[in-house]
C-alpha cells in the first residue's frame, strides 16, 4: 500500500482526510512542518511515496516546509500536493510554480477526486509501487 504523509495542522482536516483516503492509502499524519520535518530526517522512516501538504501552517508555512524537502537530496524527489483553502483564481499556478507536484483544495467535497489527484500525480513521478 502506498504511503501518504499529510502535513495539517488542522485536527478536524486531518481526521477527513484520514477516513477520506485511508481504505487506499497508509497515512501518516503530522500537525506541522517542524514535526514533519523531523519525521522525515529519522534514517529509520519509510518515506512516503507522496506529501499532501497544507500552505497555511503555524510557524513555517508548506512553502518554506517545501523548499526545505527540495534542497534535501534524500526527499527531493517525494511528490508533493498542495492541500489548501487558497482557492483563488492564480493560487494554483503560484503553488505549482513554488515546487509542488498538484494542487487540490480544500474544503475536500469529492473524494474520489482526491484519490485521483494523489494516483495521478505518483504515476507522473514514477514512484507507484505495490
């Protein structure tokens, strides 16, 4: 089963996505970037084969988490999404051209969507394994 980590800081979200995903998914879940971060530097974890990523955390935002696992070769190359309430019209586009893999906002209304977004972008990346 592939491993998802999710980075959110907000309880109920987490819960959400946890019963949206978890029958087709093993997810991890963080409350911020420093706990994710710390998560992913221990040699003993299995990193994910992909990050859904909140933008608006406490302390050091999904953008700054993200650069952080991009200018580690180890993580680099684990696809992330952003999973975000920042739904305006150039947002999507930002994100992308910030370094993430996919974008999907939030509120979550449609989680096959979901499901597809996470397929697709790991297909995209080469990184699906069973």
């Amino acid at each position: 089963m592939m491993k998802i980590l999710l980075v959110e800081d907000n309880e109920d979200n987490r819960e959400l996505v946890c019963a949206l995903i978890g029958d087709a998914f093993d997810v991890e879940s963080c409350t911020d970037a420093v706990e994710a971060l710390a998560l992913l530097d221990n040699p003993q974890t299995h990193l994910p084969d992909l990050m859904l990523v909140d933008i608006s955390l406490p302390g050091m935002d999904g953008i700054q988490f993200l650069f952080r696992i991009r200018s580690d070769p180890r993580l680099a190359g684990i696809p992330a999404i952003a999973l975000t309430a920042h739904a305006m019209k150039d947002d999507k586009e930002r994100f992308i051209g910030s370094g993430f893999d996919g974008y999907f906002s939030k509120p979550i209304v449609d989680e096959m969507l979901l499901i597809e977004t996470i397929n697709t972008v790991i297909e995209s990346r080469g990184r699906g394994r069973e």
